[in-house]
C-alpha cells in the first residue's frame, strides 16, 4: 500500500453471534453502565475510518440501539447495518458479509468484534500507520498473544469475501505470515472479550 495520509479505511463490527456460553442477548447485556456493543461502537467510530458497517443476526433492539449509539455520536449517516442471513454458520458468514459490503474505493477494513469494550482508540490509529507505510495487514499484540481489531488492507477482501465457517479470518491471517505488522501495545484492552456473564463484572 502506497504511504498516503488519505488512505481510504472503513471499520466493520461483528454482532452477528448467537451469544450461546452467554445464554443469548450478550451484546445488549449491560456493561459498565451501558450495552455491551456500545464500547465496540465507540471504537470503530473513533477508528480513523469513514463508515461503520455493523453485521448483525437481523435483531432489531440491536439495530435500534446501535442507531441510537450512532446518532449521539453525531455519526447516523457514518453506519451500516447489514443482517447476516446465514449467520448460523458461524464468525466467517458474518465476515463475509461485511466485506461484501465494503465501498468499492476501500483500501482498507478494521474488523472489530461486538464483545470487545475496551480497545483503546490508539491502537486503530496505530494499525492505520502502518498500512500507511506499506503493510497490507496489521494486529495489536501484548507480549506474544495478538488482539484486536485486525486491519486489513484491500489485497485480503477477496479472502475475506470467500469465508465460510466459524473460524472467522484466521486462516487469513495464519497464511499472512511476514505480511502481518504486529504493533505492540501494553493495554489488556485488545485481549478483553465477553464471554460469558461473570465476564460483565
């Protein structure tokens, strides 16, 4: 990717999962005060991206909420939402989905999970330095363990257009290998996920 400070990025938020070892509902569950989804939103909002596209399962209380989140941001026009139809498959339906929703003129796509409340907004723009200085796919990672979100330059849409199962874009990244920047980060934020009800706390 040519090293350019308008480099064109769009951010993606996976909120299309069934919740099953939370019991369902997880990503309206109230989380420091506020649903869960709302600490992804922010994220990808304060993202250096143009859009938000929220894949979701067709829920509306998920969509209505997400509306609302999007509107006291002053960002209503800024978010998508697109309704994984095959959503049972698993994290790589809902994937698919989402970069096929992709602009055209895209060169590039975080990818955010709903479960993740705090991921710090450097960490995005971190990732988006160093697509600008010629990766094509970029991680935050703590010691040896790599977080979230994942940035994805426009050379991986055909990939993740083409994803199927519940492995989400693992594959992707595994057969990256040098191609994907790890930018090291101190903050737990990119590692924290809720799974489960206990994890609220």
């Amino acid at each position: 990717m040519a090293g350019s400070e308008s480099t064109r990025l769009e951010a993606i938020v996976l909120a299309a999962g069934a919740g099953r070892r939370f019991g369902g509902r997880k990503l309206t569950a109230i989380f420091a005060g506020r649903p869960l989804v709302a600490g992804a939103l922010d994220a990808a909002f304060a993202a250096p991206a143009r859009g938000v596209i929220l894949a979701t399962d067709g829920d509306p209380d998920l969509a209505a909420l997400a509306r609302d989140h999007a509107r006291g941001l002053g960002r209503e026009d800024d978010l998508t939402i697109v309704v994984v139809t095959e959503a049972a498959e698993g994290m790589g339906a809902s994937l698919r989905t989402a970069a096929l929703a992709l602009p055209a003129d895209a060169d590039g796509a975080f990818v955010f999970l709903g479960d993740m409340p705090c991921i710090p907004p450097e960490v995005p723009r971190a990732l988006a330095r160093a697509l600008r200085e010629g990766s094509d796919l970029a991680a935050p990672r703590v010691g040896d363990r790599r977080g979230h979100p994942v940035l994805f330059g426009r050379a991986h849409f055909e990939a993740l257009r083409a994803l199927s199962g519940d492995a989400g874009a693992q594959r992707v990244l595994a057969e990256a290998g040098a191609r994907l920047k790890l930018v090291d980060t101190t903050d737990l934020g990119v590692l924290f996920d809720v799974d489960r009800p206990e994890d609220l706390a």
